[in-house]
C-alpha cells in the first residue's frame, strides 16, 4: 500500500511539472475557478427553479420552501465569489469578513432548517411522485454531496477565505438536496410509510444541522483566528 501511494504520489509530481493542461490550469486559476463557480451557480438554479416548479405544481408547502432555501443559498454563494474583484487570497481583510458573515448566516439558517423540518413532518401528505426522473435527481444529488464534501476538506487550508465560504455552502446547498431526495425515494419506494418518513427525516435534519452549525463555527473561528493574530502582529 507504501509503494502504490509513494507511486502516485510520483505520477502526481511528473503531471505537475510536465502537463501543458495542468500548466495552463495553474497560471489561469482565478479565472477557471470563477468560470466554473459561474457554471456550477447556472447548474444548481436550474436544479433549484425546478424543485420550485414541482412544489407550486404538487402543491407542496414544505418542497416550496426547501427550494426557496436552496435558492437562497446559491445566490449567497455566487454573490461571495462576485464581491473576489481580481485574484483569490488577494485581500485577505475583506475575504476573512466574508468568511465570518458566511459563518454566522449559516448559523441563522439553521434556525429555518429546523423549521422547513417541522414543515415536512406535518405536511407529509404532500406526496411528490418523480416517476423516473427520481433517478436522475439520485444521481444528481449524490454527485454533489461527495463533491461538496471533498472540497470543504480540500479549500479548509487554500489562501482564498472566499473560496472556502462558497464550498461551504455548497455543501450546504447538497446536504438540502439529499433531504428533498430522500422525501421523495420514501414516497415512492417506501409503501407511504409515514411514521419511517417521519423517523428518517428527524434524524437526516438533525445531522445536516449538526453538520452545518460545526463547519459554521469552524470558519467563524477561524476567520477569528486570523484577526486576532493580526492583531497580536500589529
């Protein structure tokens, strides 16, 4: 297992020195990093104006909601990485504010979270039959919880503050999106099962609020951090 890791570590080390791509990639990071945000941000309104469709077709009070929510917090996200005028990391003050506001919104958010909860236990008779297209939302979904979590780990230690808020509401953004999948793979899978409905999403809401509020205090912290050792330099 030594050898195998130490082995890719080397194949890591001669694409880093001898890609054109990953050259290319490296001295324009600013700007595909901002392009793929961008792309990502269409992506996830799209995603996010169909959830609403669906709820204001099915009538749906608690699906309405979520993807107010989940709306909400792509547009929070795009509006951190338009306020980046030139380059990532550039003005470390000015991201570190932003890093804290994200912080402390999320904290407030957790609070409607809870709520949207509530909601969709004491409206689970809104049943929303995705028929096939629950495959796709699957897949979808999945795809941007493993991605979400993996960048929160990856950008925890990058130069850019600003960076890190926006992958922490994208993995904000994946955790709302699991819980509406599951709602829906319940209804359909599950035989209206309303008591393990109710069972599953007390428990998956409590730990996206878990979650949350950790990475939330995290950053907060660590945006803390950096001004009170700014502080101490000064």
């Amino acid at each position: 297992m030594f050898i195998f890791i130490t082995y890719l570590k080397k194949i890591n080390k001669y694409i880093k020195n001898n890609s054109r791509l990953y050259k290319l990639y490296n001295n324009n990071f600013d700007s595909v990093v901002k392009k793929s945000l961008y792309f990502a941000f269409i992506i996830n309104l799209i995603y996010g104006l169909f959830k609403l469709m669906t709820g204001i077709y099915y009538i749906s009070y608690w699906l309405i909601t979520l993807a107010i929510y989940y709306l909400l917090l792509c547009f929070m996200r795009i509006s951190i990485i338009r306020s980046v005028k030139n380059k990532f990391g550039e003005n470390l003050d000015k991201e570190y504010k932003i890093l804290k506001l994200t912080g402390i919104i999320l904290l407030f958010l957790n609070i409607i979270l809870s709520g949207i909860i509530i909601l969709i236990n004491h409206q689970n008779h809104e049943i929303v039959n995705f028929n096939n297209l629950i495959y796709i939302i699957a897949l979808y979904d999945f795809y941007l919880i493993i991605t979400a979590f993996i960048n929160v780990f990856k950008y925890s230690s990058n130069k850019s503050p600003s960076l890190l808020a926006s992958k922490c509401i994208n993995l904000t953004v994946a955790m709302i999106s699991i819980i509406s999948l599951e709602v829906a793979m319940i209804y359909q899978f599950g035989d209206n099962d309303l008591v393990f409905l109710n069972i599953m999403i007390q428990i998956s809401g409590f730990v996206v609020v878990i979650i949350n509020s950790f990475m939330a205090i995290y950053i907060i912290y660590k945006a803390n951090k950096y001004f009170k050792n700014k502080l101490v330099l000064n």
